[in-house]
C-alpha cells in the first residue's frame, strides 16, 4: 500500500512501522478527509457573513457563468471569487516570505551593531556590492557601520508607501519599462499585501483582471522585496553559499548521537543551534549523557539553509516530518516558522521526542515553547541543545532506516557566476554559449513542496529526470530540491546516467550536476538573480520573456508556492503547477491565468498533473523560445579553405 504513497525508500519502512503501530499520518488524514469541491477550484467564498456562497457553477463558456450563472448573495461572480480567492493567496506567501525577510533585516541590524552575540557580518565582498547597488559608498567604510546603512535602508522597503522596491534595479532594463508602463512595480512590500486583503473584501474589486494586476504587484514584492532581501542579507551575515557535499533522508539520524532536527524556515534559530551543537562543554555533557555525539539535521527549508552553508545533512521534506519521530531517534524537534505540521505533537506523544517551538508567532499546544530573541540567540540555542541531551536517556526502541545519499548544494547565483566563468573572469557567458549553441536547451526551475494528493517525490523525479534527459539544466529549492537530491540527481555523476549527451558533456566539462541545488523558498529570488545575469550576458535577448526557461512546482501545497509563482509568471516566464489549480473553477479566470497573461507580461501559467506532460509542455515553450531567438539549429559546420582562411580576422 505504502508504495502509492511515496517513491522515498527511508519513508516507505517508516509508513508501515506507523501503519503497525496504528500512529495516524499525514498520509492517512490526506485519504480521510474530503476536500471541498469548491474550494479546491476556488470557487467558495467566505469573506463575508451574508456567505460563505460556493458558486461551483456549471456554464460551457465564460458568459454562461459569468452573466448567467450562480453567483454569491451579493452578486459576485464565480471569476471575481476565484480572482479574489487567488489574489489572497499570493498576499499570505507573500506576507510569509517577507515577515521572514523583516526578521532577517532587523537581526541584520542588531548583529552590524553588536548586539547580538553570535552574529557577524560573514561576507563582506557580498556587503559592498549590495552597497553600491543601493547606492551606498563602501569605500573606507567600517564593515559593521556599512551594514548598519545597508540594513536601514533595505528596512525602509516594507513600509515605502510610493515609489519602487530597491531591487526592482536588478530586473532588466525592458522589463522594468514593463512593469512602469502596467503600473505593477511595488511601492512598499506591506502595502501590496494590505492592498490586496482591501481590495478582495466584500464590495471592492470586482473585475478578475484587476483583481489580478494587484496580485502581479504584491507577487513582485515578495520575489523583489521580502525574498529576494532575505537572501542577500542571509549571504552577508551567514556566508554566501559554495558547493559542498552533503547527506540527505532519514538515515542522516544517528543511533548512537542525540539527534536534533531543525524544522520550519528562517535561518536565525537553525545558525545558532549549529553553533551550539559545537560548543565543548555541551559535547561534553553529551557524553556524560552516553551519547557519542550531537547531530544536527534539518527537514524543509531550514534544512536547505544550513546545508547550503554548512554541509548539514538533510533528514527530510516536509512529508517526512512525522517519519522522522517515527524512527524513534530523535530527541528534539526545533521549529520556527512555516510549514510545521500541527500534527507534530500527536505523533511525538507516541516517542520521547520534545517538540520545541520558539517563534512568538507559532506557537503549538502540547510543544515546549523557548522564546528565541535575536540579542540571546546563542544562549537560548544552547538551553535547548541541553535539553534535548537530557532526553536521550528516555530514548525507546530505535528505527533508522539505512537510507541515505550524497547530494551536492550551494549553488548560489555568485557561485554559478564564478564556476561557469572562473574566479578571474566570474561570467555566465559560457551557460549562455551553451544555451545559444544548443548543448541546454533551456533552463527550468522545479521548486516547492509535497502534497499527500500526490505520491511523494514521484512527480519531482519523474519530471526532473525528463527534463534533464531532454537536455535542460535543471536549478532547484525547497522540498523539491530535497526529493531530487534523495533520487540521486544533485550528483555530477547523475549527469552520465540521466542527462543529455550535451547536459551531459557541460556538466562533466564544468564539474557541476544536472540538476543545481539553489537553497530554500526565499532563495528562489536567486533564480531571478540568474535569469537578470543571463539577460545581461547577452544572446538570448533583452528581456526575460526571450530566455529559454519556464518553472514548475509538481508538487506544491504552500500558498507561498502560488505566490512565488505569480511572480515569475509577472516576469514573463511559464509556470507550470501540478497537484490541483485554485482558480479552475472560473472558465474566464482561467482563461485569463493560463491564457490571456501572456499578452500582458509575457508570462502565463499552467496546469498538468502528468509528469512527463509537464516535462514536455516545458520544453515545448523553450523550443519556441529557441525559434524566436534563432538558436533553433545547429550552426552549420563549415570546412575553411585556405582563402577562407586568410580572410579571417582575428
Ligand atoms: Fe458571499 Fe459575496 Fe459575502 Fe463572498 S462577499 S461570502 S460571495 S456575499
Ligand atoms: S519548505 S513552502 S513545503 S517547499 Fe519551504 Fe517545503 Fe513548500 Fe514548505
């Protein structure tokens, strides 16, 4: 039965020990619960007490349901709820990676002043150039006051009330006309999302079109402000990530270490239990414990942070959170924000396993709760490692699957730059030469979560393996980033088994894998980062829209998803979403997202639940970018005489 259900062969035994002992998963509440059929197309309405209307309306044609059919008590059409029912979403992800973002600014502050021990300003190469992009000198400057200035001044982003996020700068030059001329560039990143919650309450916005252009302004916040900010500032103050080799999936857990997994998202808590795990007197009191060890592992996001930067194995994706108590082995789980399953605490009841939580703003019943502040991060961090040592006495039977892999990560877009180009001459001029002469054939982000709809990592694999087969470097976060990496493809040795003979001949040449491990959720601003840096390079136009690329998220869940997709999809790209699309419910809608988008950024999205299908939607897009670019054929092999010869010009 568990086969169905995940393709992941650490979760598979851990299935059948939780189906043996009768301890109910995710998995089980997935197939119990009956979803809502309207809400699943979008198409329910809550936002006032006169509803909630669900106006599931049946018309062939747009007409038919727009203009004669259901519609909610105060008139609202089935478009104008999914729009609305949409636009929300994009204002919680948005709001999610940029609360995120806000945190990371104002412990960036507090660290450039010395008021949070344990922080430091790590990269001061990334500092300055952030600095000049903002407009700052860096010359001659103390690096500590030139974080001060950066940090405030990027703070000033999410409350701007006019004007343009700081690093709309770092989109191209057409794109950024485009944006000016539909009038969808951010003001403030609050602003947008409050905006969007104003104008999808009762009697307000009433025109999916317009509905939506405040949905490609708020989505723009989070990639261009929330995200794309918590990448940077993370990078100054943690490291900017290098490749490293890692281990993933639940047989990272050691049986004889205490074992302790970092969950949720923000790197802030993850950094300082790293560094607390380090500490003597802890390791000491480990062993005084009868424990060999202290072992640090991460599930989601916060898993990807600290392996980009430190090489910390990976224990799981976000389906694989319960799984990971069900081994028995883990003394500890420390969550912050997002993504945390209140499932968790249920599960733990039937271990020994401590759930900790320590977000002022998550916070779970049956958890032990440890306040994390920034100015006494390193201490809390160290409470809590104690505490999980002292559980390791309490410790049942024990089952750790003998499953794990190597996996290669950190793959920033500075890394990128220098790998393909060298550190004398950092360039992507030869992933553009590649792209132009047709060994890739495209690019292609697979990024976000698990959804228990869909088996486990199958749709990240299968499609993955697709792409790369059919020539296209893949780059990655998130959960997906985990499931690949957990099928062997974040490997240079995956590029002879499962690329293209021409993926395969760059990455062998290059010493990279297929596919590009890029970081967490908020790291997928390094891929607009990267597409920016492929536009300037030169050869595959002028704008986004030209490049080869489309994204794809097979197996998302997240509202966070939806909004990182919105913001792609505003920068001209394919989106391509699989699982279940909220907003099918509306034929006009639909049409409007899948369809008529395109004519407006350049971008639209799509819905394909078939791997392969998808795959193949992808590549027909890059194919058609290809053509319009003229990089369709192979340039024509031509034997120089000698008189050609002598007319060459060097
Ligand atoms: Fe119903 Fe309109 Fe209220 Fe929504 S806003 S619940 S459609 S009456
Ligand atoms: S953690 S948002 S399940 S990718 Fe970023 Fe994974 Fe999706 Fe959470």
């Amino acid at each position: 039965m568990s086969e169905n259900i995940s393709i992941c062969p650490a979760s598979l035994p851990m299935l059948d020990k939780a189906k043996n002992e009768g301890i109910e998963t995710v998995f089980d509440r997935s197939k119990e619960m009956k979803t809502c059929p309207f809400g699943s197309v979008g198409t329910c309405c809550r936002n006032c007490a006169m509803g909630p209307c669900r106006v599931n309306v049946k018309g062939e044609t747009e007409e038919e349901q727009e203009y004669g059919g259901k519609v909610g008590v105060c008139g609202a059409t089935v478009g104008t709820i999914a729009a609305r029912n949409f636009a929300r979403m994009i204002a919680a992800g948005t709001a999610a990676h940029s609360d995120h973002g806000r945190e990371v600014v104002q412990t960036f502050i507090l660290a450039a002043k010395g008021e949070t021990p344990g922080y430091e300003i790590k990269d001061e190469v990334k500092l300055k150039a952030v600095a000049k992009e903002l407009g700052i000198d860096p010359q001659n400057k103390d690096k500590n006051k030139l974080a001060v200035e950066v940090g405030e001044k990027l703070l000033t982003d999410f409350g701007r009330q006019e004007g343009e996020l700081t690093f709309i700068k770092r989109a191209p030059k057409k794109r950024q006309e485009l944006w000016k001329k539909l009038g969808i560039i951010p003001r403030g990143i609050d602003r947008e999302v409050v905006e969007i919650m104003h104008r999808t309450s009762i009697g307000v916005d009433q025109d999916y079109r317009s509905i939506l252009h405040q949905g490609n302004r708020c989505s723009l916040a989070d990639g261009y402000g929330g995200s794309m900010i918590a990448t940077a500032l993370q990078d100054i103050m943690f490291g900017t990530p290098i490749p490293l080799r890692s281990k993933v999936n639940l047989g990272v857990l050691k049986e004889d270490q205490v074992n302790i997994i970092v969950h949720g998202h923000e790197p802030l808590l993850s950094e300082m239990i790293v560094l607390a795990s380090k500490d003597p007197d802890l390791l000491d009191f480990a062993g005084k414990n009868g424990a060999a060890g202290i072992n640090i592992s991460g599930i989601c996001c916060t898993a990807n942070e600290i392996l980009m930067r430190h090489g910390i194995p990976v224990a799981g994706n976000f389906l694989q959170q319960e799984l990971a108590i069900i081994t028995g082995a883990v003394e500890a789980m420390i969550v912050d924000v997002q993504c945390v399953m209140q499932g968790l605490p249920r599960i733990a009841k039937c271990f020994h396993t401590e759930i900790i939580t320590t977000s002022e703003k998550a916070k779970m019943p049956g958890t032990i709760h440890f306040e994390f502040h920034a100015h006494n991060a390193l201490k809390i961090a160290k409470d809590i490692v104690k505490r999980a040592i002292n559980n390791f006495s309490k410790r049942g039977k024990v089952n750790i699957p003998d499953e794990s892999i190597d996996l290669i990560a950190g793959f920033s877009h500075e890394t990128i730059n220098y790998m393909l180009g060298g550190s004398f001459r950092a360039s992507y001029r030869p992933l553009n030469d590649n792209i132009i002469n047709g060994r890739i054939r495209g690019v292609v982000g697979v990024v976000g979560c698990n959804n228990p709809k869909t088996t486990h990592d199958f749709s990240h694999v299968t499609l993955v393996k697709e792409l790369i087969k059919n020539d296209v470097l893949v780059v990655q976060t998130g959960c997906a980033a985990i499931a690949c990496a957990k099928a062997g493809l974040l490997t240079p040795e995956a590029a002879k088994k499962y690329a293209g003979p021409g993926l395969a001949e760059v990455c062998e040449t290059v010493g990279i894998p297929p596919v590009l491990h890029l970081g967490s959720c908020v790291d997928n601003s390094r891929i607009l980062e990267a597409c920016s840096a492929m536009v300037a390079e030169g050869g595959l136009g002028d704008d986004y829209s030209d490049l080869p690329v489309a994204g794809a998220a097979p197996e998302w869940m997240s509202e966070k998803a939806i909004a990182i997709g919105q913001y792609f999809v505003a920068s001209g790209a394919l989106v391509v979403f699989g699982v279940t699309f909220p907003a099918t419910g509306s034929k006009g809608f639909s049409k409007y997202l899948f369809d008529e988008h395109e004519k407006i950024t350049g971008g639209k999205w799509a819905f394909e639940t078939d791997s392969i299908k998808m795959a193949h939607l992808m590549i027909d897009h890059i194919n058609k970018k290809r053509v319009a670019l003229g990089i369709d054929k192979k340039p024509q092999r031509v034997l120089y005489d000698m008189e050609l010869r002598r007319e060459l010009k060097f």
